[in-house]
C-alpha cells in the first residue's frame, strides 16, 4: 500500500507540472512553484527526484508514455495508411492550437529549452521523437503497399520531414501566437502524392 501511495504522488507531481511546464516552459518554472501547485513541502520533492533535471527527465518519459498510445489509435487504427497519417495530423492541429496547455506538444514547448541544459533530457526527447518518427514510417510503408500513398519515397525520409514539418509549424504558430496548420496539411497532401 505504502508503495503505491509513493507512486501515486510522484505521479501527482508530475502531471501537476506538466500543466505549469506545458504553458510556461522548464525554466521559467521553480520548484517552490511545483510543490505549492502539488501541496507537498518542498523538501517532499527531493524525495521523488533527485534534482529538477531528474524530475524534467521523468516528466518528459510520461509525456511520451501517454502521447505514443494517442499516436498508436491514429496511426494504427482502421482505415487506409493515408486516412490514419492524415487522422494524426488531424489529431495534432487539434490539440496543438491555442487551446489547453495541458495537451501541447511538450518536444515542441520543452526541447529547444532543456537540449542544452540536459543530456538526460534530451536523450528522452529523441527516442520519444524516435518513436514518433518510426510509427508514422510504418503508416507510410502501409499507405505505400495498400496504395493509398502514392509517392515512392523513403519511408523513414519521407516520416521525418513529415514530422520536421509540423513541428515547424507548431514553433512558427507559438512565434505568431496564431495558430493554423493549413500550409502544413496541404504540404502534407502533396508530400503524399
């Protein structure tokens, strides 16, 4: 009992920092912030992570353990490889607009900030990306085979720059503090062709 109680506050600390990190970046965040917005004292936190850089890297690890089975309902769901892909897409404008923080992409909100801050961060950031990166090539190759996707690209190529894109459409939204993926989903389409 007294294991899941450690749990379930760890996991406490971190889904309430995720909604504060989602809107205001790492940094920008303090621990004495974190904790208040958690309720726990101060030196409770130390006791659930060693230092901020092992909390950010905890953090990071349950953003993609929650994200990559949203991408998987998409991205492995019915329909044909190019109906899924473009489903994801659909699925990022959607929760990547100027709506809740809590759903932003936090490798777009968190990644350009804490590459350079931690090398146990950023490693999580890229076999999260990975990750990403791998499952839309596999919904390629099955738009490619089932014909839905008529392009004879690279599967892996043609998956990164897809995702180089909409990430680029994301920073460039939070740039123009306007959000629209229209450019990106019309790339998209011709990228598929």
């Amino acid at each position: 009992m007294k294991k899941k109680t450690v749990q379930d506050t760890r996991q406490h600390i971190v889904d309430v920092a995720r909604a504060l990190m989602s809107s205001k970046g790492y940094t920008a965040v303090g621990l004495a912030e974190i904790v208040m917005a958690a309720g726990i004292p101060k030196g409770s936190f130390y006791y659930y992570f060693k230092s901020k850089e092992e909390f950010g890297q905890a953090l990071l690890e349950d953003y993609f353990a929650t994200y990559l089975p949203k991408v998987d309902v998409h991205l492995r769901g019915p329909g044909s490889g190019r109906e899924r892909l473009m489903a994801y897409f659909q699925f990022w404008a959607d929760t990547q607009g100027m709506g809740l923080a809590l759903d932003k992409c936090l490798v777009v909100k968190l990644g350009p900030e804490v590459c350079d801050l931690s090398e146990d961060m950023r490693l999580v950031l890229r076999q999260g990306t990975e990750a990403v990166v791998s499952r839309i090539a596999q919904c390629i190759e099955q738009g490619q085979a089932d014909g839905s996707i008529g392009t004879s690209a690279s599967a892996p190529v043609l998956a990164s720059a897809l995702y180089q894109l909409w990430l680029g459409a994301s920073l460039l939204g939070k740039v123009g503090q306007s959000v629209s993926f229209d450019t990106a989903r019309i790339a998209t389409e011709q990228l598929l062709v």
